[in-house]
C-alpha cells in the first residue's frame, strides 16, 4: 500500500504519487508514459505530470493497479 508521507519529492503536485517503495519496474513508465518517468539518479520512477482528461486518468489508475510493489497512490 502506499505511504503518501513516503511520497518521492521528485512527484509534480497532484493526486497521483509514487513512494520510495518504487523498484523501477518500467510498468508505469511504459503503461502511462505521458505522466511517468524514470529519475536515473535515483532508480525510481515519479509522476512527473499529473493527468488532466478522463483517458489519463485512467491510465494512470492502470499504472497505479498494476504497479506490483504497489508504489502509486492517489490521493
């Protein structure tokens, strides 16, 4: 589950979100590639803009369901 509090400080401001319990899988980078993106520095992957239509909404909810480290929240 999620920790909001362990949100990465690399997330645009917004209701999706990704902790450091990220392993850089590549799934939400690949599945919503307009709102994830990988930070190499750190090996974790972020919400680098938040979704705005129903369609990105929904494929960042697909990121968030499919996330096998379970990562990504929404507020």
């Amino acid at each position: 589950m999620p920790n909001i509090l362990d949100r990465l400080p690399q997330n645009a401001p917004g209701r999706f979100y990704v902790d450091s319990t990220c392993i850089d899988c590549g799934l939400c980078p690949s599945t919503a590639p307009n709102h994830f993106r990988r930070d190499d520095e750190i090996g974790q992957s972020f919400v680098f803009r938040q979704p705005e239509t129903e369609e990105e909404i929904a494929l960042c909810r697909e990121a968030l369901e499919g996330c096998p480290t379970e990562s990504i929240g929404e507020e």
